[in-house]
C-alpha cells in the first residue's frame, strides 16, 4: 500500500451504506459494519419545546402511550422524504458515531424507490448531506435489495424482484446491472395494521395499541378466502366505553378482511407490471421466478398471493427485510474498484 493511500485512509471516515426505510432506517460503515437499525421516528421534546426552544429532534422507538414527547415528525413516507429537516436530526447522530478521527466527512451510498421523482431524490441526498456526509450517491433500492438477496444482477437474462417494504411496493426487472422497467405503488405494509386498528375499534369497540396491530398483522398476515385456516389471536388494546385496557380475540378471516382493500390494490400494480412485460423478459422471468424481499415478504400468504396473481413462481429471500442494506454494502465495498465516486455515477443502476 502506498504512503499516499495509508495517508487517505487517515485522513478519511468510514464510507457508509444508508438504507433509509418509512419504517425502519439501517446504516452500514465501511470496515464497522452495521452501525444503525433503528425505527424510523423521532421525537419533539418537550421540556425543550416548553423551554421556548424549538424542542430537539431525537431518534426514539414510539410508544403507545407517547410519554416523555409532545409531536412525532414523520422523516418520511410512502419510502421518500418527507421531512428534509427531520431526517437529517434523525442521520445526524448516527453519522456522527459512525465516523471515525478523519478530516474528510463520509460519503454515502443511499437507496431510494424506483418511482422516486427528481425533487424526490434531492431531498435525500439534501437530508444526508445536512446530516454530515460530504457526498452522496443514490441506488434503485430493488437493485440493491437485488444485490444482498443473491441474484447475480450481471446477468445478461431479465430477473424479477418485488420489494414490499413499509411505505412502498417497488417492483424492477433487472439485466445485465440495470433496472429495465419497474413499477411502483405507494401502499404496503405500513397501512394494513392501522386498517386492522379500524376494523377491530368498529366492530368491538376496542382501540388497538399499535404494537397489537403489527403483531397479529405479522402473525395472520394476507389469508385468501378459500384458504382460511381459522387461527385467532388475543390482542390487547383500550375500551372505548370504559376506558380500561381489554383484550380482544381477532379471527384471521378479520384480518383479511380488513387488510383487504390496500392489497387488492398492491396486486393489481403487480399484475398490471408483469402483463406488460416484453415476450422476451416475461421468458426469461418465468424461468427464474419472482424474488421477494422486505418486510412484506415475511407475511403469511404474501408468497402464494403473489404466484396466484402472476401465474410465476415466487420465493421469499434468505434475509428479507435486510436485503436492501446488505446489497447497498456490497455495493460500497466493490465501489472503489467501479468508479463509485466519479462525478458521472450520481445514480447507479437507473
């Protein structure tokens, strides 16, 4: 190694791979590892807002009480910033720890939807670079979640891959390092425990704590009609009447039923992205299948829906709901040698 490169490597902090989710937020450093997996929330103190300061902005795990915080800024939605200001508060402390005693801020590599509008796009690379990085790159996501499921995205054959995260369903068609056509639709994962919460607090009179939700969400997951298993779960959430903590059993039938508009509407922009696909992808993609990534993939029935829809094959991928970062580090550890940080590579695999 050379006397210069030894003194870049001094000089210069880890270089970091942000995979920055509606629901959660992942950073991986560059010979660290994986320095945040985190919810994707802040908090609005309020002994600072009362102070007559303009409250500080802390990354926190919500809770349904809302204790100890007067206001939740939401960083993002529908898997795009929302928020310039509340991202960065929410990147900034994490940049900070991740860096090391260099002179030369780090750089990131950070992912964002297929159908990510331009103004889109720079407010992310806005919010990181408020948050303390000196330059930024971006990533289609699906690529990227791509990349850490396995798929060999150099392949001269198409590849299907459906990430269903927490504000986005993103699907890409992938060749030879590219994405080739994609779809996307803001509904996932993030709205069907709030449609359960609406169900259950119209038919028993129960409000759901929101943890409650997620889990009996998580567990039941998307049941077809003709494919009930009759399985239950106890949750917990409030009275309305009487105002006390109650418990409350909701079928899987229930569940389905509630969760029902918002995927219906997920499958169709599945359906609509693989009718229109070329007689040659559609080839080529219905002898590799479709790969399913993020935290939708984890729910129950998500894989059959989804084979039922497309008439293709799904399977889930090793590590779902970190696809995404592992690939986007991958891509940061083989970056040097691809010419990442050249002024020409602004967005990779567009």
């Amino acid at each position: 190694m050379s006397i210069s490169h030894t003194l870049l490597n001094l000089i210069s902090d880890p270089d970091l791979a942000l995979d920055l989710g509606t629901a959660n937020t992942r950073i991986f450093a560059l010979g660290k590892g994986l320095v945040c997996d985190r919810p994707t929330l802040i908090r609005l103190d309020s002994e600072s807002k009362s102070s007559g300061g303009n409250g500080s902005l802390n990354p926190v795990v919500s809770d349904d009480a809302g204790t100890c915080c007067v206001e939740f800024p939401a960083p993002l939605k529908g898997g795009v910033v929302a928020d310039i200001d509340a991202a960065a508060s929410l990147l900034r402390p994490v940049i900070r720890r991740s860096r090391g005693f260099g002179l030369r801020p780090p750089r990131v590599l950070a992912c964002t939807p297929t159908d990510a509008t331009p103004q889109e796009v720079t407010a992310l690379e806005t919010s990181v670079k408020l948050a303390g990085a000196s330059n930024v790159k971006v990533v289609p996501e699906p690529l990227a979640a791509a990349v850490g499921a396995g798929l060999d995205i150099s392949s001269p054959y198409a590849q299907a891959l459906i990430d269903i995260g927490d504000g986005v369903t993103d699907i890409a068609f992938i060749r030879s390092g590219f994405v080739i056509d994609k779809a996307a639709v803001r509904l996932a994962c993030g709205l069907l425990p709030p449609s359960l919460r609406r169900l259950v607090a119209s038919r028993y009179g129960v409000v759901l704590y929101s943890r409650e939700a997620e889990r009996v969400t998580r567990e039941l997951g998307v049941v077809r009609a003709c494919h009930v298993l009759g399985r239950t779960e106890n949750a917990l959430g409030i009275d309305r009447l009487s105002g006390r903590e109650t418990c409350v059993t909701i079928s899987d039938e229930e569940v389905s039923e509630a969760i029902r508009p918002i995927v219906r509407f997920m499958m169709e922009t599945v359906r609509h992205a693989f009718r229109r696909m070329p007689e040659r992808v559609a080839a080529e993609v219905i002898e590799g299948g479709i790969l399913l990534t993020g935290g939708g993939a984890c729910l129950p029935g998500m894989q059959d829906l989804i084979s039922d829809v497309t008439g293709i094959e799904a399977r889930v991928a090793a590590n779902p709901l970190h696809a995404v970062i592992n690939g986007a580090s991958k891509m940061l550890e083989t970056g040097a040698a691809t010419g990442l940080w050249s002024s020409k590579a602004s967005a990779i695999g567009l």
